[in-house]
C-alpha cells in the first residue's frame, strides 16, 4: 500500500479520506492499511469509513463487524442504507447488474464524502481486479481500458484512489486471516454469477498451465501505460 500510495501520489497532508468499507476483506484490509500508515508514511491526512449499504432483496446487512472495528480504533464510521439492491434487482431487472450496480454505489459513496467533508475517496480496488477489469473490456466490450489507480472524475472536487492497486487478491486474503478480519456475507442475488466471475475462472485456469499470467498482464497494462497504469521504477519492483 505504501508504494501505491507514492508510486501515484495518492496522499497529501491535510487530506481528508473517506474509506469505502463494504465488509468484504478488501476494504478491511485497505481501511486498516489507512489506519496504520498514518503513523510512519510522514503524511498528515485523516480517515473516515463509508458503506452503503444496498440493502439487497429489501434487507440490510450487518456491518456489526465494520462499527466495531472502527470504534475499537476511534475511527468515524459513517453507514448509509439506500435502494439500489432494489433499484437494480427490482425495477431494472438489469442482467448485468454489476457495473450499474457499482456505478450508483460510488456516487453515493461520493455525495457521502462530499458531505462529510473529504477530498479523497478510497476503493479497494486491487492488481487481480485491474488485471480482470482489462481482460472483461477487452473479452466483453472489445476495448482496451481499465479503472485507473487515481483519478479525479469529471473534474470533480474529490478524487478516487485505490491504495491497494499494487496488491496481490492473495496477499490481501493473507492479511486478512492474520488480523481476524471476518468478511461481511455477500447477500447480492448475482454473486458468483457474473461476468466478472467468469473472468476470474478463465484467469485461474489460465495460471495452472501458463503460471505468471496475470503477472504480465499487468506489466504489459503498466508498460503500455493504459488508464493511469504508468510504470516507474516501484512498479517494476513489484513486478518481480
């Protein structure tokens, strides 16, 4: 997380960052990562935990967990419900439900940051997603792109960074289960049933006969600098 954070300048001091906690075990991972660099990176910023909740098939979820790990470390942990499990399930019936899905999550998690006061806004994004990203608009969409490791939407006045975009989904699942970090259950209908499962299938099964696929995926993203992906001396440590 540190050199992310550098490599792409995602912190400053005085910044205020909100943290989009979904309970899963990347955004514990990032938001106690957050936590614990504030006292050695030499950057003065402060840290505010979001989630919204979607409220999927009209129940909310427990975030019991999320509040409790906040308050155990004085963090301001701000939960919002909202319609979009409905709005998505319900009344769109989309078939793709996820990139909307994430679209309205993220500006709701915008419009909650903005109005606690923060200028940043941290997802948990990691390398496997960015590597998944890529190859889903390139298999799906017949594009070359991907979500960037920071950027500042629409010219807005906050800007996204995704601290954990040189992390490995192993290393994250690693630290996970060395802090005690329990993931909150997914109620989402379509989980394990997506597009971006699918591509997930196709990366694992490439990396059993072909090992080190996803690894040069990236290094081919961050060469050819797509989306933000630059590649400075930190990446290619990485990429060892």
């Amino acid at each position: 997380m540190r050199k992310a954070v550098q490599e792409f300048d995602m912190l400053s001091d005085g910044d205020r960052v909100a943290v989009g906690v979904s309970g899963g075990k990347d955004s514990f991972v990032m938001l106690n990562g957050l936590f614990m660099l504030r006292s050695f990176i030499g950057i003065d910023y402060e840290i505010t935990a979001v989630t919204v909740d979607p409220c999927f098939n009209g129940v909310g979820g427990d975030y019991s967990q999320v509040s409790r790990f906040c308050a155990e470390r004085d963090i301001e942990y701000i939960l919002e419900p909202s319609n979009i499990g409905r709005i998505v399930f319900d009344i769109r019936k989309e078939e793709h439900p996820c990139s909307l899905c994430s679209r309205m999550r993220r500006g709701a998690l915008h419009n909650i940051a903005q109005k606690a006061g923060c200028n940043k806004l941290a997802l948990g994004h990691h390398l496997d997603d960015a590597v998944e990203t890529f190859l889903m608009n390139l298999f799906v969409e017949g594009r070359i792109g991907c979500f960037s490791p920071m950027s500042v939407p629409n010219g807005g006045d906050i800007s996204l960074i995704r601290p954990l975009a040189l992390a490995r989904e192993w290393e994250i699942s690693a630290a996970a289960k060395r802090n005690g970090f329990e993931a909150v259950r997914s109620r989402c209908p379509a989980d394990g049933y997506t597009k971006r499962e699918e591509i997930k299938r196709f990366i694992a099964e490439r990396e059993k006969t072909d090992r080190g696929f996803t690894d040069r995926v990236f290094g081919a993203m961050c060469r050819a600098g797509i989306d933000g992906w630059g590649c400075n001396e930190q990446t290619k440590e990485c990429l060892k």
